[in-house]
C-alpha cells in the first residue's frame, strides 16, 4: 500500500452491458477506459449524451480513456452527493470527503440511474486497462459490504428508502429504493412543507412532477444519528430512476455538459439546456414547451435554485433521452431574502422582476426554437397559475409567513407574470 501507483479498478455496468473499467490510483488519477464492444457497438445504452452515437465527436470522446487527477471525470462525480451527506459519508468510510474513488466504489450499486460500479479482482482487469507498473500494484477495489447505503446528489441530507405498509426503511445495498427522503432542515425552516407546496402549484400550472408525499417523520426507520430540527414532516418524491425494481438510466445536465457540481450555477444557461432538449430528445418540441412552462414557474414561485443538477433527462429504451419530470422545486426567496435571480442565464438577464414574454421570445430565438409553438404554453401556464393558485395556497401546508412573501413576490412580477392576490 505504500507504492504511489497502487491501483483499484471498477466495472462499470449499463443495463448488462459493460461500459469500461474505472482504475482508481493512490496519487489521486483517476482512469475510465471504455471497452472496444461498448464503444464499437451502434446499438449501446447511452452511457452520457456525449457517448450516444448520435452525438457529434462521440467516437472520438471514446477512443480514449478520460483522464483526471482528484476529482472524478464530471459524468461520475455528479452521481455522488454533495454537502452534509458527503460529509457523513466521509466520515463513516474514514476518508476525505475528495476521494470520489472511494466514495463512488462504496457506493457503486445504488448510484443514480442504472449505472453500477463493481469492484473486481486484480486478475480479473483487462490487459488494456492498465500498463505493466500498475498491473503489479493492482488491488482489490475498496469493499461494498451490505450495509445500507445510498448516493443522491444535492446538497441536504436525503435517502433512497422502500416504502411499505406506510413506513419507509433506507434501502439495503443492491436493493433498490422507490422514494427519495429529505428530511426537515436545521437551516431552512419547514422546507419539506415549502417544497410540497411549491410541487403542487407547479402541477396545477401544467408541469408534470413524479408522485409526492410529506412523511410523518415517525414512519422514517432507521434513519442515521443525524441533527434534524424538531418538525413533523420529511418531503417524499418517488425516484423517477426506478421502476418495479430496475433502473431507468438518467443524467443531469452537469453531467451533459461536462461541468462539475460546483460549477452549477456558473457553466450553463437555459438556451443550452433548451437547445440540447430540442435536438437530441425523443420529443424534442414538447420538452422544450414543458421546460419553457417550468422556466416560467420557476419565477412565479421565486425558485432562484433551478441550476444544471436540477434538470434532468431520462433513457427509458436505454438509449433515447426525454426530459425527466421536475424536481427540488422550491420557493427559495422566504429563505434568502432579497433573492431576486434566475440560477441561470435566461435570454438577456437573470432578473425575475424584469422578466417578460419579450424574454422568452429572445431566449426561445437564441435556442432556435420556434417561438410560435413557445408562446401558448406560457400563457396557458399563466391563466392556470392565476385562475388555481390563490385559493390552491390556502389549503397547502406551506408556512403562513412563507405564503405572505410568496403573495408579495407575485404582486411584484412583471406585468406580463403578476399575480393579483388579496
């Protein structure tokens, strides 16, 4: 263990097919190669829109092992979370909270998605994976032992949990979780309340969210020793990347863009995403119409965190994105104050006060989107958000002094997005 080279290897897995070979070194280099079948098959799942075949340069993306010291290549080191549960992690595997190998080795079989990271033996690693010097300091891989395990990126402490007969226990490694848990925050009060009611609002104005709950936090089981505020809800979201028990390949759209976690709200901007939508989706006109609708939303309910992580696209044949259903919609300003910002680059600006339908027609131009198949979607947003979400909000959990700034923030919108409430 002392020579500078030790190397451990993964296996990367998509769908049953294997991608390549993650070989992790002891300086910190991290090595994907990909495997000649995977990357010579035209028929392969989409590992990441810039391996799909139908991506310009994907061959010559493949042809050579992505190379990086550190961190993970962007692809994989989205998949791991970020924050306090990185830091519990950490902690639990006595690691730096930057060794990403380790990190995504121990977390490899309930990564987001359906790729899986298998530790395998150093016998067992292609003669092209690794040079002669590494190959006589191979080793095997850190451990995956039972324990209960999860990997969601983000920021708050969130679970991937089963949910039966009312109750939701934190999914055993290999099992696979149907519902992701946020607990209440120490920073943010009554965020799963804020959350839920942010979600339904968003559903009421057409955006198409997966099933939600609140939890009573007494039917969580087994959760880690962790600090949590005295409230009485978790906000539940049913994880889009399941179903009936197997995976549905997904990506956010750091990982589309190659950009790490920390370069979220800095690396994009929304004509990017509504481009790439555009081109590459199964439906790309009515994605761009949904995002166009949830871009719209994200003002009206004043969510300044609608960053790359929090778009999605989802691979449900395994090889063909769509968008994927929204997600971490939340009224952000009762909890920064003067926050008046888009997370992103909307056409000219990020003001949500100064925005307008002439704003969206300058961004749907700049995407090359046409604006006449735009245009219905957004006023179709706006006469339900102003004929359902006034006396929606009455009986919808959110906190009253939330419910007063967030009535404040519709009166102070753009003529063209006000809201007259009383």
């Amino acid at each position: 263990m002392t020579n500078g080279d030790t190397v451990s290897v993964l296996e990367l897995t998509l769908h049953g097919a294997t991608v390549g070979y993650l070989a992790g070194y002891r300086d910190g280099r991290s090595v994907l190669t990909f495997t000649p079948d995977f990357a010579s098959n035209g028929a392969r799942p989409t590992f990441s829109l810039v391996t799909n075949p139908a991506f310009p340069k994907a061959a010559e993306i493949m042809a050579k092992p992505w190379v990086k010291r550190q961190k993970l290549h962007p692809v994989l080191s989205n998949l791991l979370p970020e924050g306090a549960l990185r830091g519990y992690l950490a902690q639990a595997l006595k690691t730096h909270t930057d060794n990403e190998f380790e990190l995504f080795a121990y977390l490899g079989q309930d990564l987001p998605g359906a790729l899986i990271a298998t530790p395998i033996e150093p016998d067992a690693v292609p003669d092209y994976v690794l040079d002669d010097t590494a190959k006589a300091s191979a080793i095997k891989s850190p451990a995956q032992d039972k324990k209960k395990r999860f990997s969601l990126a983000g920021v708050q402490m969130k679970f991937s949990m089963r949910e039966k007969d009312g109750r939701y226990q934190i999914a055993e490694s290999g099992a696979l979780g149907d519902w992701i848990i946020k607990t209440p925050s120490t920073t943010h009060k009554h965020a799963p309340l804020n959350e839920f009611t942010a979600m339904r609002l968003a559903k009421l104005a057409g955006v198409t969210i997966p099933d939600i709950r609140l939890v009573e936090m007494d039917k969580l089981e087994q959760l880690p020793a962790i600090n949590l505020p005295n409230e009485h809800y978790a906000f539940a979201i049913r994880r889009f990347d399941r179903h009936e028990g197997n995976r549905i390949h997904m990506e956010d759209f750091a990982q589309i863009l190659v950009k790490y976690p920390l370069e979220k709200y800095r690396s994009g901007n929304y004509q990017q995403i509504g481009k790439i939508l555009y081109d590459y989706t199964e439906d790309g006109l009515g994605d761009v119409q949904q995002f166009a609708r949830r871009l719209l939303v994200n003002i009206l309910l004043a969510n300044g965190d609608a960053h790359l992580k929090n778009w999605s696209m989802l691979y449900p044949d395994t090889v063909t994105p769509i968008l994927s259903p929204a997600y971490d919609i939340v009224t952000t300003r009762v909890y920064m104050g003067d926050e008046r910002e888009f997370a992103l680059n909307l056409g000219k600006g990020k003001d949500w006060y100064q925005s307008s339908m002439a704003q969206f027609e300058y961004w749907s131009s700049k995407a090359d989107i046409p604006w006449r198949a735009i245009r219905p979607h957004l006023l179709d947003t706006m006469e339900k958000a102003r004929s359902l979400w006034a006396d929606a909000l009455k009986d919808l959990p959110m906190d009253e002094v939330h419910k007063v700034d967030l009535k404040e923030h519709w009166r102070n919108l753009h003529a063209d997005f006000r809201i007259e409430v009383p």
